[in-house]
C-alpha cells in the first residue's frame, strides 16, 4: 500500500510569486485535506477536497486554491506569495469526508518565501 | 469555537521514565479526540483515538482518556523510551465537519 507522498519537499519562492504543491493520496483515499503548519505551531486546516470539489474550507484567502483530479491526487496553489506564507505544507488522505479524523499524512512541502 | 490547548513544550526526561502530555479542549458539539506523533523527518501519524466520553485509547504503550467533565485528554505513557522522542499533537473533529483541530504540539525528547 503506497503512502502520502508530496512534492517538492523544499522551495525557496519570493514575495509575489506563485506556487504549486502536489500530492498522491494514500491507494484506496478519495478525499485530501491540505494543513498549513507554520514552524512551532499545529497544523491550521487549508480545504479538503472530495470527488474532485471542494466541500469545506478553513480561515484561508481565495489566493490559496485547489484542484483534485480523478485519480484522487492534488495541488495546492498559492498566488501572490507573502512572507507570512512561509510554512510546511501537508496534505492527508483519507476514505472518506465524513470528519472521522483518521487522516493520513505526506512528510510535506517546505516553502520558503523571501 | 473549537480549540485545543496543549502543555507547553519542550519536554525532556530520562528513559523509562513516566510521561504525562497535558491537552484541553473546547469545542461545539460533541469531538472526537486524537493524538498525533511526528517523529523526526517523517508526517504526522495517528497515535489514538477516543470518540465520547469515557473511552480510553490505546496504541503502543501510550493511553489517554476522554474526560468530559474536565475536557481533557492527558496522554501519558508508563515507561518512556528513546524512540518516543517527537512532536505530540492534541487534536479533535466535530462529527460531521470535515478539519482537524490541532493544538500547537509538544516537543518530547528521551535521554538514554
């Protein structure tokens, strides 16, 4: 059973830039949930994305956006980069969207924003 | 809203000794309540679980229990090991909604 995995690991992006992280969810998981995680703090909830649509989204900008695609993979795109954007960006896979909490997390992507 | 508050880190001891990983919550609704573990270089993985009041989750020697009337869900392990050494994260979801709630985690490192 292949896991989380997602790229890049690292990148250095400047202010204004945009950005595009990707993610293959768990074999078997529909829905992928991205987690910003600013250094010394918790996971913050970005969206979560089911069946390809979106249903259900945190405290984040419309400059955060999403797609999933049928193979249940995802990208997580940010445009116009700011220095508080500076985090480690997680996705996580699960069965289903029902909010059972069982989520199964990438290492994630470390984006630098200078 | 919904919020979790964890123990303040870091936290050293020496191997073998006992832990406990304070966690409080508040939150609408009725929580299911988790801890999460990220050991160096690796993602988050699930730890445990508990779904209402009273349950007590369990996994690899750690246990906490799901206390309403306080709002908690210490974690705590008998006999500490060096391999325990990561970052905990208290968590919880309301039945229904799609987030994780994470507090901020603590960092634990074992000393042989």
């Amino acid at each position: 059973e292949t896991g989380v995995t997602q790229s890049p690991t690292h990148l250095i992006k400047t202010r204004g830039q945009q950005v595009t992280l990707r993610c293959s969810s768990q074999s078997g998981h529909n829905t992928v949930s991205w987690y910003q995680q600013a250094l010394g703090q918790g996971p913050q909830f970005i969206f979560q994305y089911y069946r390809e649509e979106e249903n259900g989204r945190g405290n984040f900008p419309p400059r955060f956006s999403g797609l999933q695609f049928p193979n249940y993979s995802s990208e997580l795109n940010v445009n116009a980069l700011e220095l508080d954007d500076s985090a480690l960006y997680l996705c996580a896979s699960s069965r289903d969207y029902a909010g059972t909490g069982e989520l199964f997390f990438g290492e994630g992507s470390r984006l630098t924003v200078l | 809203g919904n919020s979790v508050t964890q123990m303040e880190g870091p936290v050293t001891l020496s191997e073998e000794a006992f832990l406990t990983i304070n966690c409080t919550y508040t939150a609408t609704g009725y929580p299911s309540l988790f801890w999460y573990v990220q050991y160096p270089g690796e993602g988050l993985q699930l730890l445990l679980k508990a779904t209402k009041a009273d349950d007590k989750g369990s996994n690899k020697g750690f246990e906490a229990t799901y206390r309403k009337e306080t709002t908690s869900f210490h974690l705590e392990k008998g006999s500490v090991q060096v391999s325990d050494s990561a970052v905990y994260f208290c968590a919880l979801v309301i039945q229904g909604a799609q987030k994780l709630v994470f507090g901020q985690g603590t960092r634990l490192t074992i000393n042989p």
